[in-house]
C-alpha cells in the first residue's frame, strides 16, 4: 500500500487516498499473516486515530467475516448461551451477534452492555 501515511500506532495507521483524498484506516491483524484490512473511519470526520471509535469502524468488517462462515445473519428465537444475556442466538450459532463478535473478534469490538459480566 503506498497512500500516504497521516498518522501510526501500534496495528493501525490511518491513510489518506491520493486520489479523492478520502481518508482510511489500516489495521494490521496482530496473530495472523495477512494483508492488512482497510476501512472507512467511523466517525466519518475523524481525523486523528484517537478520535476513531474502533468498534464501529470495524463492525462491516466483522460482520463479512462472520457471513463468510455462517451465510445469512439471521436470529433465531433461542437464546444467547451466554449468562444474562437476553438477545437471540443467530442461526448456526450457539450465541448471539454481540457474543459472537466478542469471541471471534474481541471484546472491544462488540456492542456489548457494561451491565454483562466479561467472560
């Protein structure tokens, strides 16, 4: 990737497309080799990398990964195995989109309560 770098931190980087000038942002995946991921920061105003909110920018990103494994998002009407949890589970899965999230992803990433409890 050679867009220009506007600024760095430890996985990501935020870039600036020389084209339309529209600015990215680059996460490099820490456990896996793999090309970096490249999304549209959330806020779309954000200019500075503290001023991303991390989970939403990634939230696209989870959400192909996870439709890559399990096909369609759709909620069933079973509950999230989770403790206290009172969404639905989705299709295929023994939890609901937040917890899946949360597993596969981390927590971080999650739209989780700060009322749950952190398995």
């Amino acid at each position: 990737m050679r867009w220009p770098v506007l600024e760095v931190a430890e996985w990501e980087e935020l870039r600036q497309c020389p084209g339309c000038g529209a600015l990215w942002v680059t996460v490099w995946p820490e456990e896996i080799e793999a090309p970096p991921i490249l999304c549209r920061p959330y806020p779309a105003d954000a200019r500075r990398l503290r001023d991303l909110d991390r989970a939403s920018t990634m939230r696209a990103y989870c959400l192909a990964r996870l439709a890559e494994h399990l096909g369609e998002l759709k909620e069933g009407k079973q509950p999230c195995r989770k403790v206290h949890c009172e969404r639905h589970r989705l299709h295929g899965s023994s939890y609901c989109l937040e917890h899946l999230i949360a597993q596969h992803f981390g927590r971080e990433l999650a739209r989780l309560g700060r009322g749950e409890q952190k398995d």
